[in-house]
C-alpha cells in the first residue's frame, strides 16, 4: 500500500466511508484534512448504526492511528460524542486517535450564524448542513478563529469577548436572531480543554516520523470535488478546499508524500442542498423522472448527516472529467453500481451544449451552468442482478460496456468498483 489520497469527486455522498473502511487495515495511518461535522459516514458498531462525523474510518482497526489535520473544523461537543459512542461499544479511542493542535474549533455562535444565515437568504439560501462550518471557515481566514491549542492562551478571554461582540451585533441587528450567551461559549471550551486538548498533537511530526519509518498513510477527504470552494459550482459550495491538493496544506506534508489520488465516484450523481446539477432527474421539489426516482430508492438516497433526500441524476462524464484534472486522479473507485440493476437504459454525459456550443468542461459562471443541456450517450441496461459481485465476470455485458464508456470519457482507469454496502461487495481491478 502506498500513500494514498481519496477523495470523493462529485458533490459529495459518494460512499467513502466503504471505500476508506476497505483500505484502511492496509495502513497505518488514516488522516482527515478539511471539512467538520459535515461530513458523515455510517459504522456498524455491534448490531447498531453510528454516524461518525470527525473521526476516521480507521478507527475501528487495531493498529491504525487516526489524525484529524489543521484543515479540518472542530465541533467539541459532536467530537466527544462520537468518541463516547465508540468507547462505549469497547473501542479504546483515545489510544488512537490524535488532533491537530492547529484545528479551528466551532462554537455555539458559528451555527446560530450559519443558521440565521440561511434564513437570511431565504429563497437564495445554500441549503448549509447548518453545522457551523462557513462561519468557522471564515473566522479562520479572518484571523479570530479558536484553534485548538489556544484552549491554553492566557488571551483567550478577551479574544472570546472580541468575538461575541461581533457576533451577536450581527446576530441581533443584522440578522434579527438571538444572541449567543459567553457561557454557552464557556461550556464548550471546558469540554474541548477536559476531553480534547489531552489528545492535541503536532500532526506534522507525527506524519514525517511515520513517513521515515516507511509506514503507509491514507488520506482521507470529506465531501467531494464539486463543492470546493475553489473548484465546485461556488457560492453553492462548502467553505473548505475538498480536492486533494488541500490533503497537503490541511496536514502538514509535502506533494513528494503522495503516491496515488483514488477518485470516488457513483455510477450515477447525487446532490444534497442548492445549486446547479445539469444531469438532476429527481428531488424532493416535484422533479419526477422514474430513473431518477429508481436510484433515490434503490441507493436509499437520504443525507446521512442530515437526513434530507437527495438529489438523483445520471452520471456526469463532463464533471468527473474535470474532477480527474484538478485532483491528478490515479484511479476511479466507482460505488452503488448495483443501483442500476433493473434500468433498461442508461445515459452518460459526455459533454454539455450551451447556446448551440460544445462544452466538454464544468463553466466556472453557476448561472451557466445551470443553463448547460446535457450531452447523452445512451447504453442498453441490464436485468440481471449485481448486487454483491466480486468479479468482473460476474457482471453483464452492458455493465462492463459502461465502465469502459465511463474509463473512456473520464481519462481515468476504474481501479475498485462497489456493488453492495458490505466490505465483501467489491471488485479490485
Ligand atoms: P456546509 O458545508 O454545511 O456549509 O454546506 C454547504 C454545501 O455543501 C451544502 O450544499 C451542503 O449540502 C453540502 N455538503 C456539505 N457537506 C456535505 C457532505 O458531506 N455531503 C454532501 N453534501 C455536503
């Protein structure tokens, strides 16, 4: 196993959790570097299910340190819950698990922002997680941010008051909102101080030793390409850098540290939240068309973090191109191909038309976007079942004839391809 970075490369939901769950006992080390409790991966602790937010797949492998890096954002209280929950089911998470001294922290007034925020926007709104992540982010770049180690600043007081002030003017006057109280804000920094601070560490260090000492490190993204906020459809974006580029900054190490880009993809598109999807056949707002509505309930379609239906759509070459460019893709890990069981035709898009022109790549303009007409191929579909195979001889024709089509269009090979929720229910290829 080499150093690998994986990423999803849609707008997010692309069942990497599976995919880092399957390489995870391959490595040593399991790193997340950006996105917070935006992100969501379902475990399986005993017979239970557990949404995981901050910490990594790795966890539940023995000998596997998990990092959470600078880039990422903190919520202490959704952090100490999620590790209360996997020490209860017998996990010694504190042995393996270790935070970046440079991590920002969300506090009580990044979600009542990011909340009111939202309702400010009304119609325009961006359909947030509403976790606090964009007013965290922006705190960051804005140079009031609460990291992790300032929990021992002897500043820290005054630049908590600093903060509040501006807060709750823009809470109560501008967005008509109630304030955030300082003992709301206290309570979470005593948590952070008692059950987080004891596992702050310089994550850099820790990975340059493991590096030296030849141990394979996995870095493992959160949501996906398509809503970087550089590279995705902005504003209708998260606030952090998803591509794989950001694995660097957000952890501390050098491009020389990477040896492979795994781009996680499905056989079709989903999006949770606003903003343009030019391949969109299915939500919850009257569009109908029944493939769509096939994958919505076939793929289970539902946000793991908040619930909310997804949006459905065929694939899109046109963006899993681009995604394979801004990432320097090695590979593609493509999920749920078992969803299009049952479909007698399949549509890829291999371009868009706008205006009478060819586009064979994602316009920066979202209005454009929005304005793009998909480019089909349609593919013969297939009846036979899926579900669970473990070979490619197992597949139907039309199946394979897809990967190919997807393999030709994307300038990538398919290098692990998911048939099915469980760790067997895979093809290496
Ligand atoms: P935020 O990250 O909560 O600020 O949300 C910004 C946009 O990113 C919204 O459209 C969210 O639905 C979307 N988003 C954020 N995290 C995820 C994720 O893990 N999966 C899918 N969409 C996400």
């Amino acid at each position: 196993m080499t150093n690998t970075i994986a990423i999803g490369i849609q707008w997010g939901d692309e069942g990497k959790g599976k995919i880092v769950d399957l390489l995870a006992p391959d490595v040593d080390v399991v790193a997340r570097f950006q996105g917070g409790p935006n992100a969501g991966h379902t475990l399986v602790l005993g017979d239970k299910k557990t949404v995981l937010n901050h910490i990594p797949s790795g966890i539940l492998h023995e000998d596997t340190l998990c990092l959470i890096g600078n880039g990422t954002v903190v919520d202490p209280k959704r952090l100490v819950e999620e590790m209360d929950m996997l020490i209860e089911a017998g996990i010694p998470v504190t042995e393996r698990l270790k935070i970046s001294e440079r991590c920002q922290l969300i506090l009580p007034y990044h979600r009542s922002l990011d909340a009111a925020r939202e309702v400010a926007k009304g119609k325009a709104k961006i359909g947030t997680t509403g976790k606090g992540i964009g007013p965290c982010y922006e705190d960051k770049t804005a140079r009031r941010g609460i990291r992790l180690v300032d929990l021992t600043s002897d500043d820290l007081d005054e630049r908590i008051d600093a903060n509040l002030e501006y807060v709750n003017f823009m809470l109560v006057e501008y967005l008509k909102a109630a304030p955030v109280s300082r003992m709301e804000v206290d309570a979470m920094l005593d948590l952070a101080r008692e059950r987080l601070l004891p596992l702050a560490a310089d994550v850099p260090l820790i990975l340059q030793r493991r590096i030296k000492a030849g141990d394979s490190i996995l870095y493992e993204g959160a949501q996906g390409s398509m809503l970087d906020v550089d590279h995705g459809t902005y504003p209708f974006v998260t606030s952090s850098n998803t591509v794989a580029g950001a694995a660097l900054a957000g952890l501390g190490v050098g491009p020389g540290q990477v040896d492979a880009v795994l781009g996680i993809c499905k056989a079709y598109t989903t999006r949770v939240g606003a903003g343009p999807f030019p391949t969109e056949l299915y939500n919850a707002e009257g569009m109908e068309c029944p493939s769509g509505k096939h994958m919505a309930e076939k793929g289970n379609e539902f946000g793991s973090t908040t619930g909310r239906p997804r949006r459905t759509g065929w694939f899109d070459g046109v963006v899993v191109q681009h995604a394979v460019r801004i990432n320097g893709v090695t590979g593609l890990a493509i999920t749920k191909m078992d969803v299009l069981d049952g479909l007698e035709e399949v549509k890829l898009c291999v371009a868009y038309e706008l205006d009478g022109e060819r586009l064979e790549s994602v316009p920066a303009c979202c209005k454009q976007l929005e304005a793009v007409e998909p480019v089909y191929e349609t593919l013969p579909g297939w009846s036979e079942n899926t579900f669970g195979a473990t070979s490619m001889e197992q597949l139907p024709a039309n199946a394979r004839a897809l990967l190919k089509r997807i393999e030709e269009v994307c300038d990538c090979p398919v290098t692990m391809l998911s048939t099915g929720p469980d760790r067997s229910h895979i093809i290496h290829l």
